[in-house]
C-alpha cells in the first residue's frame, strides 16, 4: 500500500496544475497580509471575517486565522474539489486507469490510496494557507498577545486577552478543523469521480454541490434541515478567536462532516468496485 | 493435459438492451497466436476488457490459466495487455511512467525486465520526455516496453498497430513474432485482416457480438488455405515442403508450388526454404482471408 501510496502523490504532485495552486496558496494569504496592513484602523464594514481581520493587525499569530477565514469559504473549496474531483477521474481521461487496474491493482486499494492522496494534498492546501498567513503577518505585525474587546465583534460580555500561546493552540486548532471540514468535499469529490471518465464534470459536480450547500444554509426558513448541510458548520471554529469560546458547533461539524465522508465513501467504493472500466 | 491459457464458455455482455457479446466460446492454448477478427463494433475490445477484469461478464464463465477471471485477479500477473491504444500519465516522462506503474504492483523497479522493455521501445533520449510530447507510434512502442516489463506468458494485444505508419507496423508484427517464438501466447484483436494472417495460427471471427468462425487461420480460409509458392529449385522444395508436419499436401501448378497446410503460419514454409538454401522468390496465399471472413460474415447475416 506503501509504494501505491508513492505513485499516487507522484503523479498528484507533479502536475502544473498543484505547483500553480501552492502558488497561489502563498501569494494569495500574504496579499492578504498586506492588505491588512494597508487597511489599518478603518471602521468595520460588517465583511465576512472582518472581526478577525480587524484584530489580525494586533500580532503575526492572528493573521492564520484571519486569511483562512476568508479563503475557507471559497478558494479553499474549489482547490478541494478539485484535488477530490480529479482523483480518479483524470487517470481515466488519460486512458491509464485500465493499464494500473490490469497491473493487477485491486481496485478498493487504489481508490483508498488515490482518496488519501487528495486527502493529503487537501491538509496540505490548508496549512500552507496557514503558515503563509503566519510568515507573512509575523513579518508585518510581530508577535504579541491580542485584545479582544467585548460586544464589537458579537460577544455578549467583557473583552478578554489572548496570550501568544492560546493562539498559537487556536490557529493551528482552527486550521485542523478547517481541514477537517472538508472532509464531505473530499469523498463526494472522490464519488462523484468514480462516476465520470470526465475530470472536469467531477470537479463541477463537486464545488456545485458546496455551492448549492452554502446558497440553501442561508436560507433561514429551512430551520433545522439545514443543520445537516456539509457547510453549516464551517466558520463555527473562529468563535474560538472572537468570543473566547469552544463552540459545541464545532463537535457537530465533526460528526456532519465524519457522517459524509463515511457515506460518500462507502458509495464511491461500492460504485468503484462494481463498475465496468470504459475509460 | 494442462489448462487452456485462455477459456470462455457462454461468455456474453449486456449493455442495457444490446447484446455486445453473444455466447462466445472459445479456448487459447499455450504458444497459440490467436487473431480476434471481427468489424468495429463487433465485440472485440468487450471481450478483451472482459479477459482483463475491467469488465463483469453479464453471463457465462472466462478463465486465464484455469482460474476464473475476477476484477484485478492474481493471474493478471502473468499477462501482458494494451488494451486499445497505450495510455500513460502524460505530464511525466516515459520511464518515471514505467516507474511508477510498476511499483504500483507492490514490487521493486528493479525486478522488472528493464533493459529489455527498453530494447522494444527504442525511445532512447526520448524516454526521458514527458510522455505528452510523444507521437501515437511512440506511445504505442512504450505501450510495449509496458508490458514486457513483467516477462509476460499471454500477450492480449488490442489493435496493436492502429495509429501506426508502415514502418512501426512492421517493427511490432516482427516483435509479436520474437515474442511467439520465445514461446509465448497471444491473442490478438484486429480488423486488419492481413496483419492478422500473416501473425497468427489461429482466428476466431466475431459479428454482432457472436462467433461466426473459429479455427486454424488455414481452416477459415477453407479449401483455399493454401499457398502459392515459386522457388528456383521446385522439385527440392516439394520435397522439403511436404516434409514438414503442417504441411498436408503439395502440388506442382505452373512455375511453382501449391501447398496446402494444416496449421501454423506461411513464415514456416518460408523459414524452411531459406533454411534449406533455396532462394524463394514467390509466397502467397491462393486466396486471402479477407475473401473468407467477408463470405463468412455474408453468411452469418443471410442466417440471422
């Protein structure tokens, strides 16, 4: 499973297309930094992730938190899907699915290894984000503890103090579960490539379904139908940042997420194992 | 008595309402070069994907080495297969792709035969390049080096020679002849009727997803299996022809010599000529399969 493991995130990594996203996984989150800085002080607008984007300028070990705010919502997503949408399916474009499955490679164990691969390269995705964010912000804001006051950012009582060791705990706390969180993205990526032989209608399908996920959650009318969407949960993580606290929202963003991912797999592998390869 | 490399009893493939595969039965014994012939559409590459695993028969039984063929099954090991045309991961180079499929098997690079994959391949340098830059002749010839990396027993070739200019065809018809010579069996798809005749011993003929024919390459041919052969010396060849065990009878006609032949290949009785020091200056068939598999098929269609 090893030397499988190997071929897989060689053929992954060597791609253009993966230099090009880590490129861009690092200049995007120090733009971001600049522009942090370049903001200063100014009134808050009410932006998605402006509270921690308002605070990022206080220390270097905010700014994580505060870029992978911003790019979990969406440039994370369709780096994601992509990543899980083209698992399979591209080795089938490229005809050479046939030539690994007549090795003989038993087909549970290559789609167990081509899922583990994107997995990684998801994980790896998100903490790039967040060192780039970290290197950045350290650079142009230093270290130092962070005030956070009371009421401005939706807290309900007194400011409270963040030393630099709670944040680094929360930030890498954070990104794990921003990882995590698309653990749903990846096995319906990885299921909905083992539909296709088209790497492009794979992805789609993926990054649609998250769109579709987050257009429906905000829909406040659905109540508690929308507790089960892959993406309900997604931003619970930064009250960890703005009120201080450990949201329980957090722990059901886990189960959602965990509940997708073992239905979405066992569908990919069942699908996977039983079907004809035309590619 | 061993096994049948290859064995497939009843063997049929439903795609939705259409029958691509119609109760087939057939058998490859070891060192057979055996042509699957038929035109496109006719079932061909459904029973090939079949015989590798990439497909689930809807009916009936398929063996390779007397073991049921299963998706991904140990057997596989010991075939070689280019199932349509070569395909390679494109943004890496010819041997970083032989690499890396190899190793995907569980084993180490260097108990692959590499040197002489190689040889096959005859890339040079330009196994070092992205496989994306190769032209379809060169993915076809690393295609090869692909499968001979594990010293294969079956060879199950899929129009081997499409996309392929005269030269590269006749360089791999000249590599599936060393390999047979080297003992190994193969089957082989084409509608390339000649590739086929001058390849294989044995044919089977498919339409609509069902046999139409299946024997010696000089049974389908039938009574016009025999060659016309023209020598310098047509009294020493009569005899050296008639000597030989598939050969069942030679005629003088004309200048030369007809022979009628059981089984195996016309390179035989060439083979035997040169060896013999005769200089052959004539061989071919008195009648081409192209005229018996279109009157077979003419005839499946007035049966049907």
């Amino acid at each position: 499973m090893i030397a499988l493991l190997r071929t897989e995130f060689v053929k992954a990594a060597r791609r253009t297309r993966t230099l090009i996203i880590a490129l861009a996984l690092v200049g995007l989150p120090t733009l971001i930094v600049v522009a942090i800085k370049a903001r200063g002080n100014r009134p808050d607008r009410g932006d998605r992730g402006e509270g921690l984007f308002r605070l990022a300028s206080q220390s270097g070990l905010l700014v994580p938190g505060a870029v992978l705010s911003v790019m979990s919502g969406f440039l994370l997503v369709v780096i994601a899907g992509s990543i899980a949408g083209d698992s399979v399916a591209s080795d089938a474009s490229w005809g050479n699915l046939r030539y690994v499955l007549m090795r003989p490679v038993s087909r549970g164990r290559l789609l167990a290894a081509k899922a583990s691969v994107a997995g990684v390269l998801i994980w790896a995705a998100t903490i790039l984000v967040a060192i780039a964010g970290l290197i950045a912000g350290i650079a142009l804001f230093g270290v130092h503890p962070v005030n956070v006051p009371g009421l401005s950012l939706g807290g309900t009582g007194a400011g409270f103090q963040l030393s630099t060791g709670a944040l680094v705990a929360r930030t890498a706390l954070g990104a794990a579960y921003v990882a995590f969180s698309f653990s749903a993205l990846l096995a319906m990526g990885t299921f909905f490539s083992t539909l296709t032989d088209t790497a492009t209608g794979a992805i789609g399908a993926t990054i649609g379904v998250y769109i579709v996920s987050e257009i429906l959650d905000s829909i406040s009318q659905l109540g508690v139908v929308r507790y089960g969407f892959p993406t309900h949960y997604s931003d619970a993580w930064t009250t960890m940042f703005t009120a201080n606290t450990f949201s329980h929202d957090m722990i059901a963003g886990v189960v959602v997420q965990a509940a997708y991912f073992v239905v979405f797999s066992a569908a990919a592998l069942w699908w996977f194992r039983t079907k004809d390869i035309r590619s | 008595m061993s096994d049948p490399i290859v064995s497939t009893e009843g063997l049929c493939k439903r795609f939705g309402e259409v029958k691509a595969v119609d109760d087939v039965t057939f058998s490859v014994e070891r060192g057979q070069v055996y042509g699957l012939l038929g035109p496109n559409g006719a079932g061909k590459t459904t029973i090939l994907r079949m015989l590798t695993g990439l497909e689930r028969p809807t009916a009936g039984n398929l063996r390779l080495f007397g073991e049921p063929v299963t998706p991904s099954c140990a057997q596989l090991l010991r075939v070689g297969a280019m199932v349509e045309q070569a395909a390679f991961v494109p943004h890496l180079s010819g041997m970083l792709n032989l690499k890396l499929w190899w190793e995907a098997g569980g084993t180490s690079f260097a108990d692959a035969d590499l040197d002489n994959a190689l040889a096959v391949a005859g890339l040079d340098s330009a196994i070092d390049r992205k496989v994306r830059t190769y032209s379809q002749g060169m993915k076809q010839r690393l295609g090869f080096a692909r499968l001979l990396l594990s010293r294969p027993e079956l060879l199950i070739l899929d129009e081997p020679t499409n996309g392929l200019d005269p030269g590269e065809i006749r360089e791999i018809r000249e590599l599936i002849g060393r390999l047979t010579d080297d003992g190994a069996t193969v089957l082989l798809s084409s509608h390339h009727l000649n590739e086929v005749e001058q390849v294989c011993t044995h044919a089977l003929v498919i339409n609509h997803g069902r046999l139409v024919a299946d024997g010696t390459v000089s049974e389908l041919i039938g009574s016009s299996g025999a060659v016309y052969v023209e020598v310098d010396d047509r009294d020493r060849a009569q005899a050296i022809l008639a000597a030989l065990p598939s050969v069942s009878d030679v005629q003088q006609q004309g200048d030369g010599l007809v022979v009628h032949m059981r089984d195996g290949r016309r390179s035989d009785l060439a083979a035997a000529i040169t060896t013999a020091g005769l200089r052959l200056e004539t061989l071919m068939p008195t009648q081409q399969l192209e005229d018996a598999f279109l009157d077979l098929l003419a005839a499946q269609e007035v049966a049907s």
